[in-house]
C-alpha cells in the first residue's frame, strides 16, 4: 500500500511533477514513523527542499496519513498501521558494517522478504544509488547454496562477510538485501533507499 501511494504522490495526473521521487515517500513513511520530526529536519534526511518536504507533507496530510504539531510531524494512527505492516516484509538497518563488501565509509540496508526472484544483475540497484548523488549499492540474495552478490564470484573473506551478515540480518531463502554505501551516514541512507526502491516498486506492498 505504501509503495502506491508513494507513486500516486509522484505521478500528479495534471500539472508539473513535483520535486521529490516515488523512494522519499516511501523514505518518508519510515522516517515519520519513529519520532516527530520538524519539515527541515526531514528535507535534511530526504536531500530535498523545505518547499518540497511541505508540498509533501500536505499531500499525506489530506490523505490522513501524517498529522502535524508544534513538536513536528509524524503519522497518524492510519499511518502506522500501514507501515507496521509494510514492515512485515521489508525491515531497515541504518547502520550495518560491512568489512569487504563494500568500499565505502557508511553503509546502511533493507531487508526485502520474498523479493530475490525480481532481481537480475544488481545493476539497476547500484545505478539507482548514484543517480542520487551517492557512491552505489550492493544487493545480496540467499538462495538454496546461501547468501551471494550477483555477477561476483565471492573470495573466502568475502564469503565470511556475507554468511555472518546475512546471518545478523536473519536473512531466509528467497530474501533481498539492499546495501546502499556513502562518505556519510546520510548518503548510505538515501543509496539505500533510492536502490530497494526499484525492488519495491514490483512488489504488491
């Protein structure tokens, strides 16, 4: 449900198309639901303008799903529940340490239930990572022989890595792993969810 809406929001039926892409809604969705967070806080995380975070904000407001107040905004009860059950099958790790997996300074990752079958090269995913202005993405998938990076034939240490990530992610035959890599905790966020969009984007979520 969240994923529609996400492209609802993004896909105006006239006029121009705003300023933010289907993944900040769906970003948004998972930002709102921990804590309050103020309009500026939340452009700060999404990389978009203020103007762009209050065009959003409106637009999930008139859908019942956001409420705000003087300490910010957040999602209404109707939000929540959305995303609590969006989080049956799709689970966030802001912070994950990756050792030789990836090359950069941060990274963060999604967890994808059931998704491992809409994946292909893992190129579209670490393209979508730096069409935002980020370093890439990395995407594992866990199969009959165990975890594996497609294209990639895996050395010892590497193996090692996967296995004790994929282990620390609970990660189940059939699952997806989005690992988004930046110079900053912010830009592994936004490679994160910019790149697992393009997996969500194909499920009924």
């Amino acid at each position: 449900m969240i994923v529609k809406i996400a492209k609802e929001l993004s896909t105006p039926k006239r006029g121009l198309s705003p300023n933010y892409s289907e993944f900040h809604v769906v970003m948004a969705f998972f930002l709102l639901g921990k804590n309050p967070m103020g309009r500026k806080a939340l452009a700060e995380r999404l990389d978009v303008g203020e103007g762009t975070v209050r065009t959003l904000i409106e637009k999930l407001q008139s859908m019942g799903l956001v409420q705000a107040s003087p300490i910010g905004c957040q999602l209404t009860e109707k939000g929540n529940e959305m995303l609590t059950n969006f989080k049956k099958r799709v689970s966030y790790q802001p912070k994950i340490e990756t050792g030789v997996i990836t090359l950069g300074k941060a990274n963060s990752a999604i967890l994808i239930r059931g998704a491992a079958k809409l994946i292909k090269s893992g190129m579209e995913q670490r393209d979508a990572a730096i069409s935002v202005g980020t370093m890439g993405a990395t995407t594992i998938l866990f199969d009959k022989d165990g975890p594996k990076v497609p294209t990639i034939t895996a050395d010892e240490n590497m193996w090692t890595r996967l296995r004790v990530l994929c282990e620390d992610m609970k990660m189940e035959k059939g699952d997806v792993l989005v690992i988004g890599t930046g110079k900053t905790e912010e830009e592994a966020e936004r490679a994160t969810w910019a790149a697992a969009y393009t997996v969500l984007e194909r499920t009924q979520s």
